[in-house]
C-alpha cells in the first residue's frame, strides 16, 4: 500500500488492546483517507503460476510480525509463530523462493528458506527510509524492488549471501514520473516478456490523495532503460491509467488469467466511492483499456480482488459508513453475484488457490480473527476462520513446490 501501511501500522501502536475493533476501524479510516494498501492475485510472472505446496499466513498487530504455515490440502492445519517479521510485512514468491518484505520502519527484504524449517538466510536493507512494496526477480542474481518512499527504483541481488555483499546492484530514477512533491509514489509490479511494469500512485504527500493521471512505467529488463511508450510526446512517457491511487494489490500486479493483459484496481479519492475500479492494461500495446468493473458497481473503494476464472471474481471493498464487504462478481458483466462476508472488521487479503478452487480471506476481527476459507460454492468450510496463531492473519502467499 502507500505510505498507509506504514500509518496503519503506527496508527494501531497507540490503541490499548492490539488488533481490537478500534484498531480495525483505524485502519479502515487511514486507508480511506490517507493512501491504500492490500491483496490481489500472483503477479510479477507472466508464465502460468508454478504448482503451490501449502500456505503462509503473515500474521501481525501492527506493532510485532510473525508467520504460519499449512499445508494447501488442509488450511485450517495451521503451524503458527514460526518465525518474526517485522510488524508491517508483506511475503512474495519468486522463482521459487520465499521473501518478505519489511516495510516502513524496517526497509529491509528478507529470504526465508521452507526447506530449512523457514530459516532467514539473508535480511538486506533497501535503503533508510526506503519502505518497500514489491519484489520482481528476472534472473538468478537479478530483481527490482519498489522504493515507496524515494523516487528510484533499487536493482538487488537476490543471489546474495547473508552478509548482503552486493546486494544492492543499483537503481533506475523515476523522477521524471513525479508530481510537484518529487516522488512518484512507486508500488507494485509485474514482468511481461522482456518489460517490468511499475505503478505509480503520484499522490499529494499531505493528504494523500492523488494529485494527477497515475501511471504505469515501463522499464525494459535488459537494459534498465525507461521505455518511452509515446516517442510523439516531448520526454520519456508511461501508460496513463484510467483510474487513479492504484493500490489495490499486495502481491503484484495481476494478470488476467484468459487474456494475460494487466489488471490494476484505484481507488481515486477516497471520499468518492465511484471513481475507481479494475481497469485492463494491453502490455503489448502500451494502453489502458479502461475499466473492466468500476468500484461503484462492486459498492466501495477496492481493498483487494482476485479474477479466478471467467465470471469468477472476488473483491473486498468499503463503503461510506467503513463497512467491508466481501463480494463475487462477474469480471465479463461487472454485477455483483453474492455477498459473501460484509461488516465492520477488517479484511486485508484475499487469495484464489486454483489447485483447489477455494478462496482465502484474512480477518482480522477481534472476535473471530484468522483465515476464512470459502470452496468453489462459495461455502466457508468448518463456519469460522482458522486460526493462524497468536497474531491475526495480514497477508497470505501460497508456497511453491519443493
């Protein structure tokens, strides 16, 4: 998310009862007033996903972090409290490794190995201050990682070893895409081919809110080169969004699973519900083709979605009053099919195991906080969510094979 994440997780510090109703509704508050954060389906690799292995629960109260896992046949037989993070994280799987980024206040990346009991074996810095969002690998020794708080984007060695020699390989200046307060708020991504998509939310850093068109900057791989996707226009150009504050995703820019054409959610302003939505983006065409389901018709600002298939979508939104909702659409339509969960806790991820056909879904409510599992009829197995340890569930990955 923007530097929301990082609030939200500062925001929770000062209530009295860590992960209580006020806390959920605190974050629900800063995330629509401030910047936005949260889920969405595997992104960063244009290839079918690899075949998943089980489940990691990053877990956390917004002060400390920590991690469980499950095995994907059975969710709910969760280890908990395996390992810390840092209180505001968030997991990646690239090339079939585990990583975790520690976002605001930590400004780390960290590899976790499963075969080795979830060992660390590296924890390197991006940079002071830098508040990490995402992590695209395209080689054994080469990745970029989204720099929320500074305006270049760092090029790491993912190859490295622990005492992070070399980690840092250098960085590409998206200045060029910043608005008046010279950074362009830099969030997740995604590899098509030989190009690396980058969103860029350009919002005003006092309230924000974003200030002018968001966009998608193209980076060619092979070069660390800006591509310029409109040569006819003076200086370097990216792909103008139709919508604006594009946040809605922790795991990547997703692709649609029928057209492999990238899928990126706004939320706008947050006091207006109907100026954001889903809206597809033609990676070889360099162009926006608008929305694919606006937020108006989902009925809130889009925390999170996931599109499994034709006429299977998921979304969590707010509405005015803060309230979420889980819903299934129709991706084709845009009608909302079903209500699935809706109320005032806070629901930060959701993630579509295709290899079972079922929905995950973080919860993170006082009364009943752990992971819902829905099956392909959209029935939540066992009626509550399963517990993921001491800490309620934040974000959840699916762990490759092997």
């Amino acid at each position: 998310m923007a530097r929301a994440r990082g609030l939200r997780r500062e925001l929770c510090v000062g209530v009295a009862v860590a992960g209580s109703r006020a806390c959920a509704a605190a974050v629900v508050l800063i995330a629509l007033t401030l910047a936005g954060c949260v889920g969405g389906p595997r992104g960063n690799d244009p290839r079918p996903p690899a075949a998943a292995s089980g489940i990691l629960a990053l877990t956390t109260n917004f002060q400390i972090g920590s991690f469980a896992v499950a095995p994907l046949d059975d969710p709910a037989a969760m280890s908990a409290d395996l390992g810390q993070t840092h209180g505001d994280a968030v997991g990646r799987v690239q090339a079939g490794a585990v990583y975790i980024l520690n976002r605001y206040g930590a400004d780390n990346i960290q590899r976790i190995d499963p075969a080795a009991g979830f060992a660390t074996l590296w924890q390197c810095s991006v940079g002071n201050g830098a508040n990490p969002h995402d992590f695209a690998q395209v080689a054994p020794d080469k990745a970029y990682v989204t720099r929320y708080e500074m305006a270049s984007l760092a090029i790491v060695d993912p190859s490295t070893s622990p005492d992070c020699g070399g980690f840092l390989r250098g960085e590409i200046d998206l200045s060029v895409f910043a608005d008046a307060d010279t950074v362009p708020e830099m969030d997740q991504m995604v590899v098509v081919g030989e190009h690396l998509f980058v969103s860029l939310q350009r919002l005003d850093r006092r309230t924000f809110e974003p200030t002018e068109t968001s966009l998608l900057a193209v980076i060619d791989t092979r070069t660390d080169l800006i591509v310029d996707v409109d040569p006819a226009v003076p200086g370097p150009q990216a792909i103008a969004l139709a919508g604006r504050n594009p946040f809605a995703e922790t795991k990547g820019l997703p692709l649609d699973p029928l057209t492999g054409k990238i899928l990126v959610a706004s939320a706008g302003n947050f006091g207006d519900l109907g100026d954001g939505g889903i809206e597809m983006v033609n990676p070889a065409t360099f162009e926006s083709e608008g929305f694919l389901v606006t937020a108006a018709a989902l009925g809130g600002n889009i925390n999170d979605f996931v599109v499994a298939g034709a006429g299977r979508g998921y979304a969590v939104v707010t509405d005015a009053h803060f309230e979420n909702a889980l819903v299934r659409f129709d991706p084709s339509s845009g009608a909302v099919l079903a209500r699935l969960l809706e109320g005032p806790d806070y629901l930060p991820d959701i993630e579509w195991v295709a290899e079972t056909g079922w929905l995950l879904v973080a919860d993170q409510s006082i009364t009943r906080p752990g992971m819902w599992i829905f099956d392909s009829e959209d029935v939540a197995l066992g009626g509550v969510p399963a517990r993921t340890g001491t800490l309620p569930p934040f974000n959840i990955v699916l762990l490759p094979e092997g």
